[in-house]
C-alpha cells in the first residue's frame, strides 16, 4: 500500500513548503498547533479541514470553512493523485509515494482489519453534528467491538464527570436517572483515567489490589472494566467506561488497545460537534437577544429608543396625527411604518412619499392625482397618493421640503379630509391617517416665515423624535450585529464578530449618517474584509484603530464641520444664511467646507 501525503507549496509569504504524512486515520489542518497539517495564512481557521481514511479512499471534508479542491469550493472530497487544494492563501498537493502505510494492529485476531473498521466507523459518525446522535453511534460500536455487556459516555460538566448517555449491548438504552447502578460505575477508576489521561483496564476487579476496595467493585461484584480518556488537540472531554460482569468475557490489553484507537477518533469528531452545538446556541442566543430588544422593525435597547417604543405603542392605537423628528438617517420611515403596523388601520396600505425628492411642478400631482389633459405629459386619469392611501396610512418624509403655495392646499386636505384631483373641481372623500417626518427644525422654519404655522400644529398633534445614533450607547453594536448577521447571510459569508478595534472604534465614531452610515459601512465591509473579523479598517474608521482617544480640540473641530454640514443642508446649502443663522463669517464656512472637502459623508 502506497504512503499519502499533502505537499504545501508555499503560500504568499505566510506558509512554508512543507510535507506531511497521512499516517492516522484522521488528519486534521489548520492553525492549530495540535493539528497534523499545521498552516499559517489569511483566511485559514484553527481546524479548518480534515483528511479521513474510508473503504473507498482519503476523503478531505470541510470542518470551519469550506475548501477549494482543483478550483471548486467542497464540502467533502475523496482525494485522487495531484489534487489541488486550496485552504485560505496556503496551496496543498495530495501526492503517494511507495512507502507502507502504518496501521495500528492491522490483523487483529477475529477482529478483522482495524483500519477498516475504523474507517467505516469515522464515515459513520462524520455524518452527523448533533451531540447525542453521535455518541449513540460512537458507544454502540465501541460496545460492539471490545465486547462490552454494556458502556457510558461520562462528559466533564463544570469540571466534574457525569454520564451523557449509557447503553447495553445490542443498542438498549439505560436510563440516565439509573445509569450509575446498573452500568456499576466506578468513581476510583473514572477518577484514576481522568487525572493520568491514560487508559485503564482492570481484567479482575474484584482481585485488582487498587480497585477492589471501591465501593461498586464489592458492590455489583464487577468482574472486568475497561475506561479510556476522550482527548482531542489536549482537551480532556470525559471518558468512555465500559464494563463486562462475566467471567468468559474479561477485557485485554488487546480491547485497551482498540478502545483507545476508537476513542481517539471518537473525541475529535466529539469535540467539532461540541463546537458546532455551542456555535448554533450562540447564534440562536444572539437571535433571541436581537428579538428581545425588538420593537417591531425597529432594534435598540438604550433608555431614549425604549421610551420611543412606548410613546410608539401610546400613539399607534389613536388616529391623530404624528411628526417625527431626527436627523438623517435616523430611520423616521421605520418609525411611521411601526405606527401602521400597530394601529387599526394596519390591514390598510401604507403609502410613503419623499416631498423632498419630486419636483414641485409634479408633487401636486403626485399627492393629488390628475386628470387627462391637466398638463402637458398627462395623458391619463391618475389617482394621487392621498387616494392611494385612503383606509390606511400617508407617510410624508421630509415635510419641510415642501413648498409654501403646496403647504396651503395641505392644510385644506387634513381639514376637510377631501381631495381635488389636478385639473378638475370634483372633490373626493378620502379616509387616511398623516404621520409626517423632517430632519429640520420646522418651528424655528415657521418662525423665518419657511413653513406654515397652521400647518406645523395640524401635523405636530404628538411629536416622536428619534435621538442620533451618537446619543444611544450601546445600541450602535446591537445593530451593527444585526446588520452584519443580516447581510453576512445574505452574501453567504462566515463572518460573524466585530473585533475589538472595530467596537471601540464604532462607540467612539460620531455617525454623522446615523444608522444608514452604520448599514453602508458595514455591507462595504463584508465585501472587503480579508479575515473573519470585521476590523476597524474594514469599516474605513481607520484612525480610531488604535484606540487613541482624540484630543478634545480635534473633537471639537470635527463636531463643528459636522454641524456646519447639518445647517448647510437645512439652508439648501445656502452659505450666507448658514453665516447668519451660526452668528459667524461667511469667511469661515468657506474655511470648513475647504477642510472636509476630502471627507465623505454617508446618507
């Protein structure tokens, strides 16, 4: 039989050529450093993959991440001569070479071929992750071949050994609650393999001079015992403990020596699905966290987005009007959505407009609708938004926006809840709920003489203001996780954490986009992260990486050209009057514009 083995050819600078003998039934790669085929590189997980020997051949099979095998992503793979394999920046090529192939007591009397039967029984139990499954399969066979009447599975629990599942011979289940006394378990002989890591076996327990004083020695008069540790990459997980009560049938050194074997296997499969269960109830406990800390479409857990949830929750049963207030980016859309959604008028549609985004030749038209030859480009009877509403809900974003001579005919809608189409003096009855949302100051508007007074108190009945994501504490990482795990799926990525740099660095950002900047960020981020961790370089926050806190004079400067952006934008980017209204030179808005000129801001 030929010898295998893996070439790695070299890497980008990160992993050395070397060669690596597949000489054990199970061969695991990755940057452990208890692995077989230890590799360094970017995007190689600590157990990555591993090489299983089966009847029809070595099988690679992807434990972490998947593996790129001759230019194919796999989940598993039965290797042939010059295989290519790619695992993060580390190449691999599975070559033979005609060298024996070590097997452990390959002729074993009335056993058959060990390494067989070992390769039958790792397909076995690589077919499966879930913790209780395997260890039925992995026990049943151990029984099976060593003879066993009967066998347990002892986890460390906090430490201490308790029996996970127990068996007699032929498949029968013990019950937990009496696995003790019927399997005879032995404290002294767990408690002897558990501290030495190495196998016992007690051929005549009642005449072994170290055993044969324990209590369920003397008490269940055991005849053989056989107890072997499970260890995987030095992690002690518990014991297998196997015991016969016939004479004819004592354990051997030869069972000692297959029980170790299996047991050998058992506790790396045993442990990746340990991993995988505590993977799949961290994600579901990030998952109920998330739910929790829901409201609807809306995420947060700070004191200022729980009393938002309440007032929502006040507001949503009435019928009155609602402003919501909060600068860009804050998520006013999902607020009034939320209002909808919890309100009577839920089954009804819920019709959102940008008054800032449409023309206000076509805005008129837009809300009110139009008859055939109203204007030129109208070619056709078209309901507006106001109709398209009616039983449900009108969201209108960015109210401010809305010209004077509009605000008028708006106010005369609420008011007589009727609405004339563009080019016809019929009115209809129309039966809809306003809930409108600004990122400007509309009452320091009415006072410039922007926005209409008797408008702003039609629409201001009850006021919900969303506070800046700057403002909300800890809310910034429960929705950057949500982003990451919502997007991260969507993408198909692995990407599941923030690193450290990369949280500091989002507590210490300013947000001057709020939650749609988080979002952006994070999206480009998964795009072109390298590693399994988002950094702080992936998000482009670069200058916090280190964790230096800026000083308060370059704190203040940037809060300033903030600022100066923010008023900028209420005044359509009127440089004058944002001088007047900052009580500065109109000289130094042209001073910090010039200085963010290479900055970018994200809405």
């Amino acid at each position: 039989m030929s010898q295998n083995y893996l070439f790695v050819e070299l890497g980008p600078g990160d992993t050395a050529k070397a060669t690596h003998a597949l000489d054990k039934v199970a061969c695991s790669i990755g940057t452990d450093e208890m692995c077989d085929v230890r590799l360094r590189g970017r995007g190689i997980e600590k157990v990555h993959a591993q090489v299983r020997a089966t009847p029809k051949g070595l099988v690679i099979e992807s434990v972490a991440e998947r593996v790129v095998v001759n230019g194919r992503r796999v989940d598993q793979h039965t290797l042939q001569v010059g295989d290519l394999i790619d695992i993060g920046t580390a190449r691999l090529r599975f070559q033979a070479a005609p060298k024996p192939l070590p097997t452990l007591a390959r002729n074993l009397p009335g056993r058959g071929n060990l390494l067989a039967t070992v390769a039958r029984f790792s397909e076995a139990l690589g077919g499966t992750y879930v913790v209780d499954e395997l260890l039925a399969n992995m026990l049943d066979t151990i029984i099976e071949v060593t003879q066993a009447a009967r066998g347990a599975v002892l986890l460390l629990m906090d430490g201490k050994p308790q029996v996970r599942i127990a068996r007699k011979a032929g498949g029968k289940e013990v019950p937990l609650s009496s696995a003790a006394s019927v399997l005879a378990i032995s404290d002294s002989i767990v408690e002897k393999v558990l501290q030495t890591r190495q196998p016992q076996v007690v051929s005549d327990a009642l005449s072994d001079q170290t055993f044969s004083a324990a209590q369920s020695v003397m008490d269940f008069k055991i005849c053989s015992v056989l107890c072997v540790p499970l260890v995987a990459r030095g992690e002690l997980l518990g014991v297998i403990y196997l015991g016969n009560d016939n004479v004819v049938n004592l354990f051997s050194e030869e069972a000692r020596d297959m029980g170790t074997v299996f047991a050998a296997q058992s506790a790396m499969l045993l442990r990746n699905a340990i991993l995988i269960n505590d993977l799949q109830l961290s994600n579901q406990s990030l998952t109920q966290q998330i739910e929790r800390m829901n409201f609807g479409s809306l995420i947060g857990a700070s004191d200022s987005i729980k009393e938002l949830f309440r007032r929502v929750e006040k507001v949503a049963g009435t019928d009155i009007s609602v402003l919501i207030t909060g600068e860009t980016g804050t998520g006013k859309e999902l607020v009034a959505s939320e209002v909808h959604r919890r309100s009577p008028r839920a089954k009804g549609p819920f019709i959102a407009i940008n008054c800032g985004a449409i023309p206000e030749n076509l805005l008129e038209s837009e809300l009110f609708g139009h008859v055939r030859g109203a204007f030129t480009g109208a070619v056709a009877n078209r309901d507006g938004k106001f109709q398209a509403a009616h039983g449900g809900t009108l969201f209108l974003d960015e109210i401010g926006e809305m010209p004077l001579n509009l605000q008028v005919k708006l106010l005369r809608v609420l008011e007589d809840r009727r609405v004339v189409r563009v080019g016809e003096h019929t009115m209809r009855d129309i039966d809809i709920r306003v809930v409108a949302a600004t990122n400007r100051d509309l009452l320091a508007e009415v006072k410039a003489g922007k926005f209409r007074e008797d408008l702003y108190y039609r629409l201001n009945v009850v006021r919900l203001h969303l506070p800046p994501l700057r403002d909300r504490g800890d809310d910034v990482l429960l929705l950057a996780r949500y982003f990451l795990k919502r997007y991260g799926d969507e993408m198909g990525l692995k990407i599941q954490a923030f690193s450290d740099d990369a949280q500091r660095a989002m507590h210490l950002h300013q947000w001057p986009g709020n939650i749609r900047e988080l979002e952006n960020r994070i999206k480009k981020a998964l795009v072109f992260a390298e590693g399994t961790q988002i950094t702080a370089t992936d998000l482009e926050l670069a200058p916090l990486q280190s964790g230096r806190i800026e000083p308060l004079n370059d704190a203040r400067e940037a809060f300033t050209r903030t600022y100066v952006r923010k008023v900028l934008e209420i005044n359509g980017d009127n440089r004058a009057q944002t001088a007047k209204d900052l009580g500065v030179d109109v000289r130094t808005i042209y001073r910090y514009l010039a200085a963010e000129k290479d900055g970018e801001f994200i809405e």
